[in-house]
C-alpha cells in the first residue's frame, strides 16, 4: 500500500509557512532555576568551629534560592520568577518530491523569546536583584527525506540535514545583593541566618549590566512530521525538527561588578539547538 500510494507523491513542488514554540531556550532554564553563575570572586566566611575561609560569589543568583529568601524572611524580601524561557518560532520554506518516496527541502526559521527568563528580588521595597534573559536564532536547514502516503491525502515524513545557525543570548540587569547584606551586618549582625543568605552578592555591585554571547556555524538536524489534505492543493502538517546548534559565545561585560565578577569578555555556551514543535500549511505550486 505504501509503495502504490506514495507514486502519487512523486514530482510535486510546495511552498510552506508554519508557527511554533521552542522550549528551554539556551538550555538556560537550569542555570536560570537552580544552578545561577558563579563569579571569579570571593567573600570571608566562617565555620561553625571558628575557622575563617573564603566562599564563592554568584554573579547569578538561581531562582529557587530567591524564593528561600523570600519565605525566610516572611515577605520582608519579594521576589519574581518566570523560569527558563519559552520561544515562539516563524518558519518558511520551500519542499520538493522526487521518485517515489523522497523529497528535500530547504527552510528559514527565525525563533524569539517570548515569555519566561526574568527573576527579580526587593528588600523591603528596594530593588536589588532584577535579571532579564533575551534570544533570538535564525537556522536555515536543508534536508533530504522519505515520504510515505498512509492514504490518499495523508502522508508521514522523516528526513535529516544540515543547517546554517546565527544568534544567541542575552542577560541584562543589576545585582545589587551587597546592598542588602551590608544594611543587615549593620542591623542583624554578621552571622545571623538571613545575613548569610544574601552574602555572596557581586562586589563591587553589578549595575546596568548588559552582555551577549552570540554564536554561528553549521550543524545536523532531523525531522519529523506528518501532513493531510485541506484542498486539492492545500495541505496541514504538524512536525518536529531537533537542531544541533552549539559554538562557544564570547560577551562583553559593561558593568564593574561584570568586569571583576566574570571577566571583561567571558566565554560561554551558546546553544541554539533543541527541538521545535511546529504546525502549518503547505500549498502544491
């Protein structure tokens, strides 16, 4: 049945447009959730025996450990998550059957941040943390494939190929925890529990902070999909395609607290790929 049926597949020719989302943007949303950044500096601690020693700064503080702080200090700190981010993705392109059970096709997909990739935390109305993540990627994947008709207007489809990537990822903010610790030092003490929660701050402060790491290249990609009949030459499909998108981005860093925090151009992972879920139509020319 696949065979007889897919001849009529042979020698078509579409143009097709498509909408979608794109989760976990950067593959941030750990870093954004849990995990933050560390920084190159450090800050003086003690044990509980006596013994003084020196801790890590976070030049990114991670979102649960903001909402500890928040229920801690029974309000008195405020904070707002929005996890990893979320993309929507804006997709065309042209396909092309040939024998008869392949095509190719060449696409543009351009994919924006759209919600998530915020955090931000008040002390008694002060703000003193506010990060916000941004993204954006173009990819332009040229596949090959097998098509196979499960009926007379419907069809699944598998392909894989290579595709060209541009863009990356932006963090853009303040970090101004040291604020707040030094104003509970002064009022609480140096080691009461809540002073020590919000040590690890920047110092100097990072203000105004505003740092992209961009990358572009070349890497493999797969899809998947499936289409159906609308019209004698109109078409809906819904298909995943997985990118394997990933070069070293290196950012520059604005703020004082960025340049000794960091460095003054820290490298870091910029991963475009993942997996876009998409649904569109496609019309036979």
């Amino acid at each position: 049945m696949f065979l007889s049926s897919a001849g009529n597949l042979s020698a078509k020719s579409y143009i097709f447009g498509s909408l979608g989302t794109q989760f976990d943007l950067g593959q941030l949303g750990k870093t954004i959730t849990q995990d933050g950044q560390n920084a190159s500096s450090y800050y003086d601690v003690q044990s509980s025996d006596g013994q003084n020693g020196v801790a890590t700064r976070r030049a990114l503080i991670p979102e649960d450990r903001l909402v500890t702080l928040q229920h801690t200090t029974n309000g008195l700190i405020s904070v707002k998550t929005k996890g990893p981010m979320t993309g929507g993705v804006i997709s065309f392109g042209y396909e092309k059957d040939f024998g008869k059970v392949f095509f190719w096709r060449i696409s543009g997909n351009y994919t924006r941040k759209i919600m998530g990739g915020y955090s931000e935390a008040k002390f008694a109305g002060y703000q003193y943390y506010d990060i916000t993540y941004d993204y954006n990627a173009v990819q332009i994947p040229v596949d090959i494939g097998i098509k196979l008709s499960i009926s007379e207007d419907a069809a699944i489809y598998i392909g894989a190929g290579i595709h060209y990537f541009k863009g990356g990822w932006s963090l853009a903010g303040s970090n101004r925890m040291e604020d707040v610790h030094q104003y509970l030092v002064t009022n609480l003490g140096p080691t009461n529990t809540i002073t020590n929660l919000v040590a690890d701050g920047t110092s100097p402060q990072s203000n105004w902070e505003n740092t992209r790491f961009n990358a572009a290249g070349f890497a493999p990609n797969w899809l998947i999909g499936a289409q159906a009949r609308l019209s004698e030459k109109g078409y809906f499909f819904m298909e995943a395609e997985t990118f394997y998108s990933f070069q070293y981005g290196v950012g520059h860093t604005r703020s004082l607290g960025g340049i000794i925090s960091l460095a003054p151009s820290p490298g870091f992972p910029v991963i475009l790929g993942g997996t876009q879920y998409r649904f569109g139509y496609k019309f036979e020319i």
